[in-house]
C-alpha cells in the first residue's frame, strides 16, 4: 500500500507561520488555523488574516486600505493571474510585520473593521 506524502505543517515549529504567531503574541488569544494548504487567523472569533504561500494578508477595510495601499502591497491572489483576486485581504508590509506593536495596532484595526461589517 503507497504511504501518503507528510509535509510539515504550515504552522510547525520554525517555520514562517510560527513566526508570525509569534509576532502576533502582543494582540492577545489569535487562533490559527490549517486551511487550503495556508492558514486562516482569527482573534475572538473574527476572521482577520490569511497565510498562505510564505506571505501574511490581512482583512482591509475603508479605514485601513490605504496604509496597504500607499505601500504598494498586494491583494490576496491564491490562483495567480487567474479569477480569484481577493481585494479584502492584502498583504502585510514586512516593516510592520517585523514590528510586534505596530503589527497589534494593525490587527486590531482589522478585526474592529470585520466586526462592523
């Protein structure tokens, strides 16, 4: 019988995931969880960021799209050139990302702009 193929977890110990739940340790009780080959982040409940691919995209909203914006980041794209574009979540800027309490304030943006949603 063909043994299934493991790959290590997309949120294992030193892999980027781990790190970026490291970073995200000053907001508090973020869950991740394994989903589509990425991960999906919520904090009390409220769906606010996805990792996927070795890159770290978080909800937008009317408040918080042009931080995004004015540092050229990109918007969520899973199937690259292809229909799928998602322009609710973009990617985070490495500067912010490297910054624990900058990362906080902008996970709480975030998931104030998912809760009012």
């Amino acid at each position: 019988m063909a043994r299934r193929a493991t790959r290590p977890s997309i949120l294992a110990e030193g892999s980027f995931g781990a790190f970026v739940l490291d970073q995200l340790s000053e907001v508090g009780d973020v869950v991740a969880r394994p989903m589509f080959g990425g991960a999906g982040f919520y904090l009390r409940g409220s769906f606010f960021a996805i990792l996927y691919k070795q890159h770290f995209y978080m909800r937008v909203s009317d408040e918080t799209i042009g931080e995004f914006k004015k540092r050229r980041m990109k918007p969520f794209e899973p199937f690259a050139g292809k229909r799928g574009t998602s322009h609710k979540y973009y990617e985070v800027p490495p500067e912010i990302l490297e910054s624990p309490p900058d990362l906080a304030a902008w996970v709480r943006k975030a998931v104030r702009g998912r809760e009012g949603s």
